[in-house]
C-alpha cells in the first residue's frame, strides 16, 4: 500500500523514524528562525508565554515525558514556574492554579482524547492554550488559542521517536525566546547548540551496528530492565524504559538514581540490566555512586555518559552538546537498544500488542 512506499527500503517505519531525527532538528531549527537567522517564535505565542506567572504542560506517554525536561527549560531559561501532569490525571484532580496560568499541551498526534478533555476544561475555566503537535489541524491543534508545530514528518511507527526530540527542540526554543524577551541572562547560543545536538544524534544514529551489540549483550536474556539516571537524566531514563516496555515487552523501570535504595535495589540479581545516564557534570558522580551500589549487587551495568565525563569502563560514550540538549541525543542509543531487542525477540516492532498510534477514547 501506499505508506509501504513511504517506507522505502527501511524494514521498519521505527527505524526510518530514528534515522529521520538529525534532519528533524535542522529542520525545526530553519522553521523557527527569522529572516535575520535568529531564532523566534510567533508573536502572540510569545507574550502568552511571557505574561504568564506558571505554565501547565498537559500530556500522556512520551509527550508526558517530553513535558518532564519542558519544565526544565522553562525554567532555567524563562524564569517560569511550570507543573507538568499527566492529562488523565488532571482531569479529575484539578491542583490549586495560579493567577495567570498559561496550558501548555504536548501531543504528537493532536489527538489524545485525555489530553483533550483538559483542554474543554481548561477552555470553559477561560485559560489560554497552547498545543505543540506534529499535526496541522488536529483537534488539540484546532481547539487551543495556539498552536507550535513539531516539523517532524509524519510519525507512523507507535512507539514515538523523532516526534519526542522534536518536541524537546521545540520546547527549548520557547523557553529560550522567551527567556531572551525577558531580558534574561542567557549565556549560549542555542541554535549553534541545536546544530551540535543534531550532529551528534548523527554521529549516534551511523553506531547503529554498536548498538545493536549493545542490545544483544544487556537484553537477550532478560525478563526486566532498569534505567538511571540524576536530573534531566532521570526523565530520559523514565523514556527510555518506557520504549523497551512499548516494544520489546521487557518490564523496565526508569528510576532517579538516588531513590533506588528506598526500594527498588530489592530487585537487583546477578545479571539485571542496569542502563546509567551520565551528561550532567553536578550529578556525575552521585549517579557513579548508584552504579557502583548496583554492580555490588550483580547487576550488569552499561554505563552511556557523555565526552568529558566518561570514564574507562564505560559502554557508550555520546558526543558532547550543551547540559540542557543532552535529552536529544542521550535518548538516541535508548531508542536504538530497544529496537534491536524487539527485533532480536521477533517482536512487531511498529505496531506493539494492545497499543494504539493515538488514543482517541478515555
Ligand atoms: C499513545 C501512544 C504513545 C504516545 C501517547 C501520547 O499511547 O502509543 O506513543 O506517547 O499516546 O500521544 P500523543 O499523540 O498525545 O503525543
């Protein structure tokens, strides 16, 4: 059928997708710059961003976690408060809102039928919304005040990939628009730092082959898998289980690395795979501290930390971007392990049992 074509010689859509993501980010980075080449978003968007005293991101699945490292950015860049909620959850559990709320609603699809039943709320409460989505005219597109798009293509491979860098990129250009609007010191380029990021997504997609040996050493023989990570590292640690379990249906938990042992290290035997983040220099050695507690107990730690703070023994060493980019590209191997491990596992990879592309009902 036609979307077969579409699919060109890739065996997967995931695939194609993951390959896709170096040229998602070069592309929204040309999209929203101005003719002077320097970054901007819409105007009226911009001063909702700005006049608003907290910001609400609403979400489900990876947009959710894409959310996570969202409040990140608006924070540290635009000096905004930001709650991030999952959109089931919001709906029936309204929190305290502030004065001046602005509703940020991250979706791939547009479509997320939790998502939308805040927004009707949220619209009848009087709030302004803006949707960042990866579909023009979308429901969740159409009903909001307004709208950034994601310029990532069409994503037809359920677990999501290049919608999910797509919307990080995005949100790191809102935050830091507005954050420059607000006079706020910022001291770095963040498009120079985009073009950085997609470089080394680039270099991470051609390790392919590592990769896949990679997947094979830490997940051939395992029912459950672990991810850490500190920070920033921990959001993409909550993704990167979330793809292995979409997928592979390999149990797998994403875990902050200093709250293993309230609980979880119970579940370390000998062999467990343990996936540690380490990209962010002020935890770097915190999140060695919780490797080193875990291989004690057996696990099989693969270490993926970036350039200037790899050690010897670590699996995979990612390219150096700016602290706040890591998320685009420490994601990457993520996505790749898990496509591999669904692969080896005869697994289908684009369209998992029980999970649907977008959920349209409650
Ligand atoms: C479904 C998909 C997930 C996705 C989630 C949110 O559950 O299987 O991959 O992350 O919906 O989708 P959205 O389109 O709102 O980002």
């Amino acid at each position: 059928d036609a979307s077969d074509i579409e699919k060109g010689t890739y065996p997967h859509y995931m695939l194609k997708e993951m390959d896709e993501q170096p040229g998602v980010v070069r592309k929204i980075i040309q999209e929203y710059s101005n003719d002077a080449g320097e970054l901007t978003i819409d105007e009226a968007i911009l001063s909702a961003i700005s006049e608003s005293d907290r910001i609400y991101i609403i979400a489900a699945g990876t947009s959710y976690h894409a959310g996570l490292v969202g409040k990140q950015y608006f924070e540290k860049l635009a000096g905004i408060p930001v709650e991030v909620h999952i959109a089931s959850e919001f709906g029936y559990n309204i929190p305290l809102l502030s004065e001046k709320p602005l509703f940020i609603f991250i979706s791939q699809s547009g479509e997320t039928a939790d998502s939308r039943q805040v927004l009707v709320k949220v619209k009848e409460l009087g709030y302004p919304a803006l949707t960042i989505t990866n579909v023009a005219g979308s429901t969740l597109s159409r009903e909001a005040d307004y709208t950034l798009l994601l310029y990532a293509g069409p994503e037809i491979a359920v677990a999501s990939t290049k919608a999910y860098v797509a919307q990080l990129a995005v949100l790191a250009i809102s935050a830091y628009v507005t954050g420059k609007r607000k006079g706020r010191k910022i001291d770095f380029d963040l498009k120079h730092e985009l073009a950085i990021a997609a470089n080394a997504i680039q270099t991470i997609v051609d390790s392919k082959e590592e990769l896949h040996k990679i997947s094979k050493e830490y997940l051939s023989h395992t029912r459950n898998a672990f991810f850490i990570g500190r920070t920033i590292d921990y959001y993409v640690s909550l993704e990167g289980a979330l793809k292995l379990k979409e997928i592979s249906y390999i149990q797998a938990e994403g875990f902050a690395g200093g709250e293993l042992k309230h609980g979880t290290i119970a579940l370390i035997e000998k062999g467990t795979p343990v996936f540690a983040l380490v990209t962010q220099a002020p935890v770097a050695l915190n999140i060695r501290g919780n490797v080193k507690e875990v291989v004690a107990r057996g696990a099989n730690a693969c270490v993926i930390s970036m350039e200037g703070l790899d050690e010897h023994d670590d699996r995979l060493v990612i390219p150096k971007v700016h602290p706040l980019l890591t998320p685009l590209v420490s994601v990457v191997p993520l996505q790749f392990i898990s496509y591999y491990a669904a692969l080896d596992r005869g697994c289908d990879v684009d369209k998992p049992r029980n999970l649907a592309k977008s959920v349209t009902v409650e």
